[in-house]
C-alpha cells in the first residue's frame, strides 16, 4: 500500500508499549473524527460571542427608548399645535371686534339722538363722527380702500358688473364708476371692486 493510500491515523504507544491508533486531525480541511482544538479558545469565542450580543441587545434598547421619547415628543407637540391653532381660530377677530367697540357706541349714540332731533346738520355731524372713527379703527388694522374710477380696469383687480359707452375716449377700456369698492389688508387684496367699464 503506497503512503497516500494510507489512513490519516497517528499512532502513539502506550504505557506498556504497544501502538495505538486515533483518528485525529489538527486541519479543518482533513476529514477525520476528531479535530484539535484549544478548549481554552472555545471558551473564549463563546464568550465573545455573548459579550457582543449583550452589547447588541443594549444598543437596540436603547434606540428603541430614543424612538419612543421622540413620538412622544411628536405626539405632544402635535396636540399642542392643534390646540393652539384652534385657540387661534375661536379669538382671531377678537382684537379686531375689541377694537371696534367704540366705533359701536358711537353708532348706538347716534341712532338715540336721531331718534330725538330733528336738527339735520347734528345728525350729519354725529354720523360723521362714526363714519370717521370707524373708517380710521379699520385703517390702523391694515385696511386700505382701492382706488378704482378713472383706472385702466384690471382684471386681478377689478370684477366688471356691465360695460356703458364711455362718456369721452379716454375713458375707453377705464373704470368709469364703482358699484361696490375694493379693499386691501397689509397690501393684499381681500375684496375686488365691483365696477363698471367704459366701451
């Protein structure tokens, strides 16, 4: 038998001499029944092992906490959001109503004094005096009136009610009277005057 052809058996002798044979391999690549391997090192890798999925386990716990204290915070600050917004919703005219209180009480003043007089320049004055009041309350909150007659008619600007033949060319394509006026709020259109065009 050629030595290639022979087991991969080592064979030691015993205390009484005699030979004994095992089938043992210190390469993990050569079959045999057994391999050499430090018990010590095992022991080891066994440990590591459990070491780095203790590790692992304490790093996923620990973003999991981090998740749910961030939806937490979300959630809070989701709800708080919402409140506030509807607060905002049930009090957004109430500056604006406060501030035009006075404006009523004059108004009411004035319909006891036209109720009692006669006198037609009083009654003017009196509701002048409103008329102003309220006109300068509404200015100071940002409401500015549009200025429409005699303007080239715009579109973003204007709605057209009817077309009437131009008093003279110039007024062709122009506003020549105003139904209803337009107005600004902070320089932002909040309602388009209703106008009438010459043709």
């Amino acid at each position: 038998m050629e030595e290639k052809d022979m087991p991969q058996n080592d064979s030691f002798m015993n205390g009484n001499g005699a030979n004994i044979d095992m089938n043992i391999n210190s390469d993990d690549n050569i079959p045999g029944t057994s391999h050499l391997n430090d018990p010590m090192t095992n022991g080891d890798d066994e440990e590591n092992a459990d070491n780095e999925t203790q590790k692992l386990k304490a790093e996923l716990q620990e973003q999991k906490d981090k998740y749910l204290r961030l939806f937490a915070e979300f959630d809070n600050a989701k709800r708080r959001t919402a409140k506030e917004r509807l607060e905002l919703m049930q009090t957004a005219g109430k500056e604006i109503i406060v501030s035009l209180l006075d404006a009523l009480d004059d108004s009411e003043r004035a319909e006891k004094q036209l109720q009692t007089t006669d006198d037609v320049q009083q009654i003017k004055e009196g509701l002048s005096i409103v008329f102003n009041k309220l006109r300068n309350i509404l200015q100071s909150k940002g409401l500015k009136s549009m200025e429409s007659i005699g303007q080239d008619f715009d579109v973003e600007k204007h709605d057209a009610i009817t077309e009437i033949p131009a008093p003279n060319p110039a007024l062709v394509g122009k506003v020549v009277d105003e139904v209803t006026k337009g107005y600004y709020l902070n320089d932002k259109i909040i309602r388009h005057a209703k106008v009438i065009v010459g043709k």
